[in-house]
C-alpha cells in the first residue's frame, strides 16, 4: 500500500531509522505503526547478530561531572563516520544521563534500564540496524570523591573522570584529568599498582640488570632504582605535572590547596594505545 510522507516522518521519529528504512517497513506492515516498528527492531537484531564477529573500534565517548559523582560511557561502532553522526552521539548522552539518573553501578546494570518502551541494550541493537553497524556499549566507570572532574579529548575517542579529597577549582580538575589523559598513569599511587604488575615490572628490572652483567650483590638496588623510576612513570601523582615539569602531579595539587589530592580515577580510550 502506499504510505504518506507524514506517516513516513512520524515512524522515523519514533525509531530514528532512515527514511528509506521506514518506507520499506510501513509498506511491509500495510500502514500498521506498531508493526513496522516491530519490522524495524527486528532488522537492528538481524543486523547486530550478523555483525557480531566484526570489530567495533570506533565511536563515542561521553562522560559528566554532577559533584561528588562523575560518570562515563562509550557506545561503540565501526566506522568514524557514524561516530560523527548527531544521533548516534546524543543516544550516547542519552545513555549516560539515563545512568546517572538511576545511579547504575555497572555495565550490565546500564544496559537494563529502560529508554522509553526499550532497554538501554535493545536501543542498541535497534540503533545497529539504522546504522547497518555493529554497535555495542563499553567503559563504564563511575568515582567519587568531595569533588570530581571529567575531560573529554576533541574527537570523543578518549575520556577521563577523577576524584578529589577537597573540593577543588574548576580550572584545576581538569588540568588534572588532562594529566590523565596524556599520560594514561595505572595507578594514583604505588600503592594501588596491581601486585601481579609490579612483579612482573621487578622480573624484567633483574633480568636486564642480569643481561648488562651487573654484579649479582647489586642486582637488588638496581632493580629498586629502576621500580622507582617506574613508580614515578605510571603512579598518577608521581609523575611530572606536563605544565610544570619541575614539580610532580601531587606537588602541584598541594601548591593549589594544602593537601589535596586524587582519590580515584578512570581512563577509557577507544584507540589502541
């Protein structure tokens, strides 16, 4: 039967499926609205089932300070070009606020929420099969702390969110989450590195010192030399603040105000780094 450009329009945003896409489904369901919405979820999961095994590299970052509590999340997809796209980044904070809204505390629990008459993850996959894209949700973390920051890098790829012991200036929070960003850190301190890591780390220090053919009664304080040096590479608050390189991370956050410091971050990029 044929369909009006109106009814067209309203199908399209009910489901922000293409034009063409709602033409095909409206015709399909013989005008019935309910049908060709069902007709168009069901192309998304066909889509997203066939697509499975294809890698989602690309996509969008987004991420949300609301004080004490900041939040982030990607939706991923497989090409640059729908990562640009208005819709595909405003489900992405549509998400996010959802998240926010219900304090999710996982993934999975994000994915269960309700968007309307959908779940998180059946928006998702309706949204694959608009995009003819497999798409998929990752990198969910919240921290919090009497203060929080966020920065998203231009280009939406890559996201910071950190937590402070005090509250802390606008300006300097995000100085500090761009710290992180550029220099991707492991841990805030060395007392949070992963013990499985730092032994590792110790392994290779003592094998190389073993290479070089250092004496064997110096293999212990080269190999603490060498930790040091990697504590002050991947521990958040002793590296080099990158403004200032003759003072680190926590020195400056001292200089701002006596005592502050990070209690928590979280790193998320969608490159390979």
């Amino acid at each position: 039967m044929a369909v009006s450009m109106a009814d067209i329009k309203h199908l399209r945003k009910l489901t922000g499926a293409g034009m063409m896409d709602c033409k095909n489904a409206l015709e399909e369901a013989n005008g019935d609205f309910d049908k060709a919405v069902e007709i168009i979820r069901k192309k998304g999961q066909a889509v997203a089932a066939k697509r499975s095994d294809r890698d989602a590299s690309e996509g969008c970052v987004a991420a949300k300070s609301t004080g004490k509590k900041a939040t982030m999340i990607a939706l991923k997809c497989e090409t640059d070009f729908v990562a640009k796209n208005e819709d595909f980044m405003a489900l992405t904070e549509q998400i996010l606020d959802l998240a926010i809204e219900n304090k999710a505390t996982s993934l999975e629990e994000v994915e269960a929420l309700k968007l309307g008459d959908l779940t998180v993850a059946e928006a998702v996959t309706e949204r694959s099969g608009v995009t003819g894209e497999k798409m998929e949700l990752d990198g969910y973390n919240v921290v919090e702390g009497e203060s929080t920051a966020v920065y998203i890098h231009m280009g939406n790829k890559l996201g910071t969110i950190v937590a402070f012991n005090q509250e802390v200036a606008e300006q300097v929070g995000r100085e500090i989450a761009m710290q992180i960003a550029a220099m991707n850190p492991i841990a805030v301190d060395q007392d949070r590195i992963p013990a499985d890591v730092l032994e590792r780390e110790k392994q290779v220090a003592a094998e190389k010192a073993r290479e070089e053919g250092k004496p064997e009664n110096l293999i212990d304080r080269i190999v603490q030399g060498r930790i040091n040096k990697f504590y002050s590479e991947v521990c958040l608050l002793k590296q080099d603040y990158v403004k200032d390189s003759s003072m680190t991370v926590a020195q400056y956050l001292d200089k701002q105000n006596k005592g502050l410091t990070v209690t928590d971050f979280k790193r998320f990029s969608l490159d390979q780094e």
